[in-house]
C-alpha cells in the first residue's frame, strides 16, 4: 500500500483528460508543492468523476474514479483546499456528504 498522511481536496475542477503530468502541475499551482505521502483530490466541473494524484516520496500515482450514478460532495464556496481526514475521505470517496463526518467518526450537525 502507499502510505498516505494528509489528503487535501482542491475545489477548482480539473480537466479529467489531465495526464500525470498536468496534474502534478496543478498540484504545484494550487498546493505550492507536492509532498511526499500527501494526496491531492481534484474533480470534474459534474464532480461525477475525481482524480487523486499521490507523492509517494519517490514517484507520483494518478488514480480515477467515477461515480455511476449521483455525484461527489464537492465544496463551492470555500477555501481553494481543504485538508480531509481519513474518514472523511473515505466518505467522499462514496459519493456522501464528507463535510458531516466529525471527531472518531461521529456525524454532526450542520
């Protein structure tokens, strides 16, 4: 497995015809960097597909996904990242509302 410590979420859509290449770029334009064992969310304009692009201290991974039916819970109005726990991520991932996951995994209100 590749070890990952933070997952960061860009709320600005990528193009999904991004190769490894102009994903990394984004990454370096959007983030200031890519750090090792860091993982970078990025999402279509639909937010019905996402790429995930990791530093894995070596080399990068560019991994998709696409949902089937329904659509990713992408913010709109916030800051231009967002740093997701491992819960959260693993909500989003699903295509469920990630922002409502809190603490140890408790659901809040918002």
């Amino acid at each position: 497995m590749i070890r990952v410590d933070a997952v960061w979420l860009a709320v600005e859509p990528l193009d999904m015809r991004a190769g490894t290449e102009s994903a990394l770029t984004r990454v370096v334009n959007v983030f200031g960097a890519a750090r090792p064992h860091h993982a970078y969310l990025f999402a279509n304009r639909r937010a019905n597909r996402m790429k995930v692009l990791v530093h894995d201290g070596i080399g990068v991974w560019l991994a998709a996904r696409r949902l089937n039916s329904g659509k990713f819970v992408w913010p709109k109005d916030v800051a231009a990242t967002a740093l997701l726990s491992r819960e959260q991520f693993e909500v989003l991932v699903l295509g469920l509302p990630w922002q409502r996951i809190g603490e140890a995994g408790i659901i809040r209100v918002l």
